[in-house]
C-alpha cells in the first residue's frame, strides 16, 4: 500500500467514480461506514452515512439490523465522498468541511452486490 502523501497542497478535486471494491463498507444500526484509502492521497478516510431522515415514514431499513452488502451499496451509490483522512493538508481552508486533501469521488457499486 502506498504511504499518505502528506505533503499533498489541499485542492478540490472530482476523481469521477471509483468502484466500491476499492473500500469497505460496514452498517450499525443507523449508519453505513465507508473506509478506505483516499485515491489522491492515500490517507485513510472514514466517512459515515446515516440512513432515512428522523419521523421519516419512507424510511426502507429497519435500524436494529445490519444492512446486508447490496443495501449497503445502494445508500452509499447516492452519495459523495470526500477525503476526509483526518490530516490538514498545506493549504487547506480554515472553513474547509472536510479535513483532507480536498478530493470528492463516488462510488460505483462492485459486481455482485446485487445493485
């Protein structure tokens, strides 16, 4: 595995779609759990999604089991990432969302996951 490129300058970019077998993907009871490496900078990144708005009656998962990988794959489809690896990049924003190097992807989901 490549090491985090730490000395990175912070910049906003779009790496397009990446495929989700390229991260792991996990469920709680609320939330889906995307680690992985961050494709521009390498750093871990976490990144949690919580699932269905609060009182919301199109809520599709119930919250005391564990989403199985396609649903897993179907939340997290819809969804953004950004490099969130924790380290402040050279010239990250002091308002910057995200702590990281500034990249966004999403995720296309791996064959076999049923989406």
């Amino acid at each position: 595995m490549t090491a985090h490129d730490l000395d990175l300058s912070y910049a906003q970019l779009d790496l397009g779609v990446r495929d989700e077998s390229e991260f792991h993907l996990t469920s709680a009871s609320s939330t889906v759990v995307v680690t992985g490496p961050c494709p521009r900078c390498r750093g871990t990144s976490t990144t949690e999604f919580p699932l269905g708005v609060v009182g919301s009656k199109g809520y599709p998962w119930r919250r005391d089991k564990a989403l199985s990988p396609a649903e897993q794959s179907t939340v997290v489809s819809a969804e953004v990432l950004y490099c969130e690896c924790g380290f402040g990049h050279p010239e990250l924003p002091e308002n910057a969302l995200f702590v990281g190097c500034g990249a966004y992807w999403r995720l296309k989901p791996a064959a076999g996951s049923g989406t």
